[in-house]
C-alpha cells in the first residue's frame, strides 16, 4: 500500500491565507504592519532565488519587507553595522540574513548580533535556550514546518517514538525539542550513531534532516510510519538542469510509510510560511498585541 502523501504546499498555503488575515486584521485594529528585513551577502544563485521569493511572498501576506543586498566584498563590519541599524528600526521586526555567508564571514557573530526579538530564523542562543527550556521562543522556521506537517497527520505526539537524523542548529536540534515539547518520546541519530537503520526502524516518526541524497532505504521504516523529509539535494538531471531529491528514498519509502512528505512540495514550501509567521509573531510580542491561539505555534 503507497502512504498518503503530506501536501506541503496546500498546507503551506492555507498557512499563508491565515496570516494574511492575521496581517490584515493588525493593520486594521493596532495600525500594525508586520516589517521582514531580508540581508543578502554575495550572489549565491540558490540564496538569490530563496530571498525572491520570501520578500514577494511577505508582500503578499500584507507584510512590509526590506530588502538588503551588500556585496560579498562588504565585510562583516559593515554587515554587523547594517544589522544595528535594523535592530533599531521600529518598522522592522523580524531580521534574516540569508546564510550561508561568502568566506571571510563569522556568521555566529553575525547571528548573535541580531536582536532576540526579532530572531525570525530563530538562530540566536537566547531563542534556542527558551526553546530548549521549555518557554516561548522564535522557532526556526524549517523545524516549526515539520511540526505543523506532523500534527496534520497525528492529531496528538504524545508517546510517539520519533527518530530525527541530524542535530544541526538549523534543522535537527530544534525539531528534537519541539517533539519533546508535543511529549514524543525523543532520539536523535547523527553520524556517529550505529546502527542507523536499526534505530530508524522504531520510529512512528521519523524526520530526515542530513543533506545525503535518498539515503534514508524502505527496510529502515517502521510500516506505517510518518516520514517527514527535510533533504534539499540538488542532483544533476539529464536535460542539464538540477533535480531535487531529498534525503529518504521516496519511491521505496512510500511503500511502507504510512505518510510521507514529497520532495520538492513538502518541508520546503512550510520553511517561508513559518518565516511570515514568526515576523507576525515577532511583531505582536514587540508591539504587546495579543497572538491568537490558532498562530502561536512559534514557541
Ligand atoms: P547539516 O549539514 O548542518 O547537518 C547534517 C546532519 O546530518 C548532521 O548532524 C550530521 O551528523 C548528520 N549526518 C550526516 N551524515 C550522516 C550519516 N551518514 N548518518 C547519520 N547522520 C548523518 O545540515 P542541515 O541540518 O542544515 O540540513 C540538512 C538537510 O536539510 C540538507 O539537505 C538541507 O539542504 C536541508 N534543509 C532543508 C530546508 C528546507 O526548507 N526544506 C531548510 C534547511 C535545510 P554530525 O552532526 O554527526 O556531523
């Protein structure tokens, strides 16, 4: 039998009408307007595409965004100098700088210099210690997607065994807390864990964050299993464009999985709507605007 696929992008895009209204409706009663500052170094082809799309998809959702581009040349002065600035700026309230940074860049200098509060990627180590003790905190975004995906499958975590291959800052970590948080029962697999597959295998929910194209076989599921892949693995296609794999083996994956997120169309799109949910998040804790229950899932 073939999982149900977990359709990221509808998801995403209800996420999105959500906040819009959202965006809307705080305009329209606090004379609020939700700010993104969007920072760009260097011209990374995939970076320059990503910051497209968030600043038109902000713009969509009614939001303010602002765009800063300096060149790779700049310096993490002048950076560090740009991200002062947008520290104080009352119209901006959620801040991202696009990583990864050209060489030369300290980017946990850089992350570190961003006011907590306006933390949207949810990087800095004051977000990530509330997080990890269990208070409200501005979640990273990709991990905050894979929880809202997982919850459109299992109404409640509790008691779930949940596997998540990977600890970065970025991905793995966090979605560890946050499915200790729903009360899963949590393990995390990294590249010194043995046995991978073993481990896999008991998981009711595992979550694939490790940048290794389908490495994730059908014979380390668990049949039934809710799947959610992170993977973003540009592999070179026939017609000489890049295609897009993600970290578990999809076709053999889906025969045993119970649910299971595509790749391109699952995590991905959920990334960029959590991020406009967590500048409106963002721009309620700064403005003391209530949030309302239905959107407060960053923390
Ligand atoms: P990192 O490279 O920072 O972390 C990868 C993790 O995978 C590490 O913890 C590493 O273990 C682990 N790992 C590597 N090889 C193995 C192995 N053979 N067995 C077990 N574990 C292994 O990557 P990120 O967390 O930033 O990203 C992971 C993937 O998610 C990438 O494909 C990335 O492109 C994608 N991604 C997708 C996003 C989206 O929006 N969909 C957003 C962010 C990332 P160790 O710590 O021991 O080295």
């Amino acid at each position: 039998m073939s999982a149900t696929l977990i359709d990221g992008k509808a998801i995403a895009a209800d996420l999105r009408g959500n906040i819009a209204r959202r965006v809307a409706d705080l305009s329209e009663r606090h004379g609020l307007v939700p700010g993104l500052a969007v920072v760009l170094v260097g011209n990374h082809p995939a970076s320059e595409s990503y910051v497209r799309s968030k600043s038109n998809l902000a713009h969509v959702a009614g939001m303010r965004s602002f765009d800063h581009r300096l060149p790779a040349s700049a310096g993490q002065a002048e950076l560090m100098s740009l991200i002062a600035r947008l520290n104080d700026d009352p119209a901006v309230h959620g801040i991202l700088v696009q990583l990864p940074l050209p060489d030369g860049y300290d980017p946990d200098a850089v992350i570190n210099a961003i006011d907590p509060r306006k933390d949207v990627d949810g990087l800095h180590p004051f977000n990530s210690g509330l997080l990890a003790n269990g208070l409200p905190a501005l979640v990273a975004c990709t991990p905050l997607g894979c929880m809202i995906l997982a919850k459109s499958v299992h109404a409640s975590l509790a008691g779930l065994e949940a596997v998540v291959i990977g600890r970065s800052k970025l991905v793995g970590k966090p979605a560890a807390q946050l499915l200790l948080a729903e009360n899963a029962t949590v393990t995390m697999a990294h590249s010194k864990t043995r046995d991978l597959a073993a481990v896999c295998r008991r998981a009711d929910l595992l979550v694939a964050a490790i940048g290794r194209p389908g490495m994730v076989r059908g014979d380390w599921i668990k049949p039934g299993a809710t799947v959610i892949d992170v993977g973003i693995n540009r592999l070179p296609a026939e017609d000489g464009k890049n295609r897009i794999v993600g970290d578990v083996a999809f076709a053999e994956v889906r025969d045993v999985a119970g649910a299971i997120t595509p790749v391109p169309g699952g995590v991905g799109p959920m990334t960029i709507a959590c991020l406009l949910l967590n500048t409106v998040t963002a721009a309620c804790r700064i403005a003391g605007v209530p949030e309302p229950q239905c959107m407060s899932s960053a923390g």
